[in-house]
C-alpha cells in the first residue's frame, strides 16, 4: 500500500521556509556583516557578556563569503549552523517540490544523540567564552 504524499498546505509551508533560508544565505553573502538591519544583542546589553549565538550571523556572513578562517573567529559553531542550514534547505525543497517526506540517512536514535552532542559542544564553548577561556573576535 502506498503512503499518501505530503498535503498541498504542508508543502508550500515547506516550500516558503526553503524560500526564506535560501533568501537568508544569499543576504548574508552579499550583505556586510555590520549593514544587516539587526537589532543589536539583548543579552550583551543587559549582562556585558555574549549570549551562545553572539557572532553567530558575522560568522554565517564570512563563511558565504569564503572566508572560513574569520567565520571560526567569529563563532566557533557558524559552520555547522551553516551545515545546518543547507541540509534543511535541501530537506525542505525535495518535501516541498517532490511531495515526498525526506528520509534523513541516520536513525532517530543516532539524530538525537548527534543533537545532543552538538548542544553539549555548544554550551562548553559558550562557557569558555564567558570565563575567557577562549576569545573571539569582537
């Protein structure tokens, strides 16, 4: 028996946040870091220190750019956001064009733990940044 496809609603859902993260990758690419109309950081402004995703968009901007060694710079996790990001476009257009759900190539089991690793990481370097450990670029 055949599963039935992805609803027409769903799809273009899905096409419309494929169009929305293509849109962002391809600002980031031709936009500077320092002329993207983005409020500034909450976070830093109340506590002086940065919050897990400060740098984030200056280090996403470098690597569009090329610029792999100044993206590190910035963030330490941009290009696995940037990973991230163009898996989940690629997930969502072959959804949203072929109507079909995206079989990713790891079991759930192996997508959680790989999460929850990266969360790990993550939450290490924001530490080391917050005690000084490590340094980035301001």
């Amino acid at each position: 028996m055949r599963s039935a496809g992805i609803p027409r609603g769903v799809r273009v859902l899905k096409g419309v946040l494929a169009g929305g993260l293509l849109l962002a990758l391809g600002t980031l690419a031709v936009v500077p870091p320092g002329k993207l109309p983005l409020p500034p950081c909450a976070f830093y402004e109340w506590t002086g220190h940065g919050c897990l995703t400060c740098g984030m968009t200056r280090s996403l901007g470098a690597l569009a750019r090329g610029e792999w060694i100044a993206a590190i710079q910035y963030h330490l996790m941009g290009p696995l956001v940037l990973i991230g990001m163009v898996l989940a476009l690629a997930a969502l257009s072959f959804e949203a064009i072929g109507g079909r759900a995206f079989r990713w190539p790891v079991s759930r089991r192996a997508g959680k733990r790989l999460l929850w690793a990266i969360a790990a990481v993550w939450l290490l370097y924001w530490v080391a940044r917050l005690t000084g450990t490590v340094t980035t670029v301001p």
